[in-house]
C-alpha cells in the first residue's frame, strides 16, 4: 500500500489516508490478517501527526474494516462480500449524486451527461 | 500504547514583574507531541521552565512523571532543548560528551557522535562557531544522547531555514516513533502545529485559551465577517473583533455563537493564526488581560 497525501486538495489528511486504507482493502492490495503500517510509522512516514492517522485508523474500526488487537496492531478482518459490494455501491451512488450536482452547477444538461457517461463507459 | 500525563501544572501561577502565569491546568500526555502556541509574551517559555524547575511558581504546582519539577529523580529522564545551548560557547562540540556526560546515568557518547554525524554539526568546531541551526541540533543531539522519555523543546524552530525545520521535525517524529515518548514544544508559528503536534494548548497573557486536539480547535472557533454594525446583542460573543472604515467587522467567535450575528454574514472557518490573533487583540483591548477568556 502507498499512501500519497496532498496538501492543498482540502481533503482532511485523515480522510485520504482512510479512503486510500479502504481503498487498499477493497481493492484487495490489503489481505485478511495483513497488518496495517504502524501509526507511529506511518505518521513519521507521511511527516503527519499521530492524531492524523489515529483518526483515519479509528474511522476503519468503526467501519468493521480492521481491528485493533492488541500487541499486534491493526489488522485486516475478513473481508464480508456484502460489505464490499455495499461499499462499492456506495461509492458508485455518491458519483451519481456529485455528477448530477456538477452538472447542475454547470448547467450541463441530461443530453449531455448520457453523451459523457457513455463515453467514458466505451473507453 | 502508555497511558497518562507525563507533565501536569495545577492550578500553576508564575509571578515575576507581572503574572507570567494565572492559574493555569496543563496536562501533557504521555507518547504524544503538545503544542504550546500563543504570541510572545503569553507565557509559553514561563510554563516550559517552571516544568523543568527552573522557575519557581508562585502558587500552585508543576509534576513531572508524578515528581515535583526539578526533581533529581527526574532531570535525567528529560531532554531539554532551551534557547540556549548547556554548553558553554569556547567549548569545542567532540569534548561536550565528555564534559557533561557525567551528569546523566546513561550518557551515550556514541550515539551523541552519531547524531552529530547525521546532524551535520562539525564536530571540531566550538560552539561559539555554530550557526543557528547547528546550535540547535547541537541541543537536540544533548538532549537525545542520554535516552530521555520526555523531550522539551523551547521555540526550537526560531532562527531555523525551513530545510533545518523539516529536518528538526523529522527528528521529533523519529524520537516519537516509541510509545513511551513524549514530545512538548512551544512555538508562535502556528503552521508547524499542523502536521506535528498532536494535542495544543494555546496560550494568551498567562492563561490557557484551548487546550485540546487541533481539529477539535478548528471545529470549536469560526471568523465572522460583517457589513454592517456589529450587533450589540453580539459584542460579548465577538473575540477580538476588527472594525473597518466603513464599519464592517471581522471577530473570532466560538461556533456556537453563530446565531447571535444574524444572517448577513459571512462566517468562515478559523485557522489556528485567527485564533492565536484574535485572542491576543482582545486582551489588549481589555482591561484585564486575558480573564475574560480563561474559561
């Protein structure tokens, strides 16, 4: 797993290293059982505080992707199908709904977006 | 991971010419990095040293690791790094070991030399022919060469190019990479807080304004902008407010004050310089510094 942070994109630090972690995990770079860099490694690694990635990490307990065992660290649990599924389908509903706020936004209208979306599909 | 607070002051009050210190409740907690931020004068340093028992409170108190500050039983399991330098200016940096080494139990000469190595700091050099930046990692290599649990750190970035600072908070990250160590630092540019500290205390004229973790600061306080006059229903909620030729205002609040100001304004989110500033306005524009906002 690499975790790339950016400064200026005004996603909260923690927040990208929890997308990324989950992304890892979903996309399968991260196994059941594999650990998780350390928090004190990774915060020296990516030169952020350890309350970043303590937040980011918690936010993964929270969401059942890891556990925090003690004296080990933290952990991939199993990964439940239907979790994934609901996590990619999730992801998926909230680009409809930032597509169509854009387009809005940008007065882009229904022809347009099915013309762009079916691009993108075919490509 | 260790739990607890390495360094707590109760109820600490620092006399001098004028209170340095009223009344004010640190804890610093044990396998993280504290930021203490506040403008000069706010009595960052005065906490520092009262911590290492280098000043005396007036009341209250200051322990350390559970022993009172300035304690024998202490000293050796901190490493300090103050304005200054323990070292005295004519000696040479290789012989330091040597000269003060003796007064720690687990001096550890090679890894003094090798900090020196890595800090490029010339060995040969006396201290008096050291650049800023050398004298304070000529500190910070003191400080680490007799494995201390806590490291204080006294504005250790002034003076420092920002080559030097990256490299100075790469060596507190490295030092916190063991849970059993804990970090203290104060400084007045808010923007190393960012990415290093993990729980700040800000401080203005002597008393503790927040005391908390960054994000918990950036969720409490907001900037408000207004046109018009400010609302007298308003003026108590407004910290440090700034009034322009037209009349418009800019002022600290706290979030929760939002509705007071109605809603013909702008209301931002506060970084931690509006926070620091607008705090020190507002006890310059009232009679009693600061106790407005204690608590």
């Amino acid at each position: 797993m690499h975790i790339i942070l950016s400064s200026t994109s005004g996603v909260p630090l923690y927040e990208q290293i929890k997308v990324q972690c989950r992304a890892a995990i979903h996309g399968g770079d991260l196994a059941e059982g594999d650990l998780l860099p350390s928090l004190r490694q990774l915060a020296a690694q990516l030169r952020v505080s350890l309350i970043t990635v303590t937040r980011a990490y918690n936010d993964l307990v929270g969401e059942g992707l890891v556990a925090n065992e003690h004296g080990r660290g933290f952990v991939v649990k199993p990964i439940d199908p239907k979790l994934a599924d609901a996590a990619l389908t999730e992801r998926f509903d909230r680009a409809i709904e930032e597509t169509v706020a854009a387009a809005r936004a940008a007065r882009i209208g229904w022809d347009v977006v099915k013309e762009r979306v079916e691009q993108q599909w075919n490509q | 991971m260790t739990t607890g607070d390495v360094l707590v002051s109760r109820q600490l009050t620092v006399r001098r010419n004028s209170f340095a210190l009223r009344a004010v409740d640190i804890r610093v907690p044990r396998g993280y990095v504290t930021g203490l931020v506040g403008p000069n004068g706010a009595g960052k340093t005065t906490f520092l040293k009262s911590a290492l028992g280098l000043l005396a409170p007036t009341s209250g108190e200051v322990t350390v690791l559970g022993h009172p500050a300035g304690s024998a039983a202490v000293q050796d399991r901190i490493g300090v790094v103050l304005d200054r330098t323990t070292a005295a200016p004519e000696w040479r940096v290789e012989t330091i070991g040597r000269r003060i080494g003796k007064l720690y139990r687990r001096w550890d000469e090679q890894q003094y030399r090798g900090l020196l190595d890595r800090f490029d700091v010339p060995p040969r050099n006396r201290v008096d022919g050291l650049s800023r930046g050398q004298t304070v990692k000529l500190s910070i290599a003191i400080a680490l060469s007799h494995d201390p649990e806590i490291l204080v750190l006294d504005e250790p970035t002034s003076g420092l190019d920002p080559v030097a600072r990256r490299d100075l908070a790469d060596i507190i990250r490295e030092f916190m990479l063991d849970p059993a160590h804990t970090t203290v630092f104060s400084t007045h540019i808010t923007s190393e807080l960012d990415d290093l500290a993990d729980w700040i205390v800000v401080l203005n004229s002597g008393t503790v304004v927040f005391d908390g973790m960054l994000h918990e600061l950036h969720e409490k306080y907001a900037i408000v902008r207004g046109a018009g006059p400010l609302p007298a229903a308003a003026r108590a909620a407004a910290i440090g407010a700034r009034f322009d030729a037209q009349g418009g205002y800019e002022a600290l609040i706290r979030v929760d004050d939002t509705a007071k100001f109605g809603g013909d304004v702008v209301i931002d989110g506060a970084s931690t310089d509006d926070i620091v500033v607008h705090f020190a306005e507002h006890s310059h524009s009232t009679s009693h510094p600061g106790s407005e906002v204690a608590a």
